[in-house]
C-alpha cells in the first residue's frame, strides 16, 4: 500500500535523527574506498537480447525465489565475490520470454558480497528482494514508484565531495526495511544487526558499504521504468553465488 503524502511527512521528521547513523550502509568518506572501475566495462546494452528459461547466469535457486506476478527484474551481477564491481542489468518479461532491455556499470560493497549480511560488513546482500519505494534529494524524475523528495537525504558534508551527491536518486531495496515507507525510514524489522539501508543509488566511482551505485542517466531510467504493477524484484549477488 501507498502511504501518502502527509504521513511520508510525518515519517520523514520521525526519521532525521536517525539517518546519518541509517546512512553509513551506503557509503563514507574516510574509509579508504577503492579506485574507480577500469574503463572497458559493460555499459548499456545496444540491443536487448532474451532469456527464455529464466534470467540469464542465475541458478535455480534463486530463479525459483522470484515472485510469479513479477514482470521485471534488476539483476546485479558482482566480478566476484571480493570485488565491489559490478553490472546491472533489466529485464521485462513478455509472455513467458525475459527480455533483457538495458545494462550498466555497477559498484556494490566495497568488500565484495555475502549471503549473512550484518552492519558494517561492507558487503552486499546476496539474495531476491523486493523493490518498492523511491526518492531522493532530487525532484521526481517521473517515477512509477512510490517517490519521496526530501533534502534530509543529501549525505552529510562531512563526506568526501565525490559522494555529496550519491543520494539525489534512491531506489530502497526491501532488506530488512518496511515496505511501503520512505527508504530513510530507519525501522528494521529483523533488528539493527541485520544493517539496513541497502539502496540502488547515485554512483561516487568506487564500492560502497553495501548498496548499488550506478550513473545518474542509469538511476533515471530505473525510477522511469520500475512500475508497481510489474512487481519488481532485485536479483543480487556475484557471478558464483548467483549460479548455484
């Protein structure tokens, strides 16, 4: 269910005095993150391609995890299970056939990934979850989510400068979150210990302490694309574990 306007309001006040500590998920200056990813990489895709049988490179396992009413699918496919490189990529399904629609260069967590995430590991949630709200600092761009506008995301000054901005967009990814809720609703229902505040965000040019970062034209074309009524889901994980 939607929450509308004036009781994302009334949440947003509840949640400022948490968010900077809800924010350290997402990255921090003045933690040694990595070099930016070598030029090269997959960028979008020139041409969508199709995957009959299920998303392309992801196992059983987690093809089964896949909700039946979901029509669109982001999948994130790290380097490798140490590395904060990654690929993004969409897909639609048309009938029964996946139709993998754009791809870009990606980060996840600086220390690659894990299937037991916990606060502060730095590395991202291997699994399927839920997408269901959005926002940012940055007015809607036409989201089909859910969108939240508010400048209490805007990483705190304190910061390096590269990542001031990498909360313009926000997609929240449904770990250990309420959904329905602002993404910076710092609630976690499975407690802090699980961490939280796992988003698809605006890219500083390294890994992160466990969201996905992608470019400003790439987080656009997600909040265009990302329709309710598809039941998105994110599949996420490095190349290995998402095969098994």
């Amino acid at each position: 269910m939607r929450i509308d306007g004036v009781r994302r309001a009334t949440v947003m006040v509840a949640a400022f005095g948490t968010f900077l500590a809800a924010l350290s998920a997402c990255g921090a200056a003045g933690r040694g993150h990595g070099s930016p990813a070598p030029g090269g990489r997959a960028g979008r895709s020139g041409s969508a391609g199709h995957a009959p049988h299920g998303i392309q490179n992801v196992g059983a396992r987690l093809q089964r995890r896949i909700p039946a009413d979901s029509r669109q699918v982001v999948a994130v496919y790290g380097d490798d299970k140490d590395s904060a490189d990654s690929t993004v990529v969409l897909y639609t399904k048309r009938g029964a056939v996946w139709q993998r629609m754009r791809s870009w260069p990606a980060h996840n967590g600086k220390k690659g990934w894990t299937t037991d995430h916990r606060e502060g590991d730095r590395r991202s949630p291997v699994g399927v979850f839920t997408l269901s709200d959005a926002g940012g600092v940055l007015r809607d761009p036409g989201a089909r989510l859910p969108y939240t506008q508010t400048p209490s995301f805007a990483a705190p000054r304190s910061w390096a400068k590269s990542h001031w901005h990498d909360f313009d967009y926000v997609i929240a990814i449904d770990y250990n979150r309420v959904k329905g809720s602002p993404p910076n609703d710092p609630t976690r229902p499975e407690g802090e210990a699980k961490g939280g505040s796992i988003w698809l965000h605006m890219d500083h040019g390294s890994g992160t302490s466990g969201c996905v970062s992608m470019s400003r034209a790439a987080m656009e074309y997600l909040l265009r694309s990302l329709d309710p009524d598809r039941h998105p889901v994110v599949v996420m994980g490095d190349r290995a574990d998402l095969m098994r």
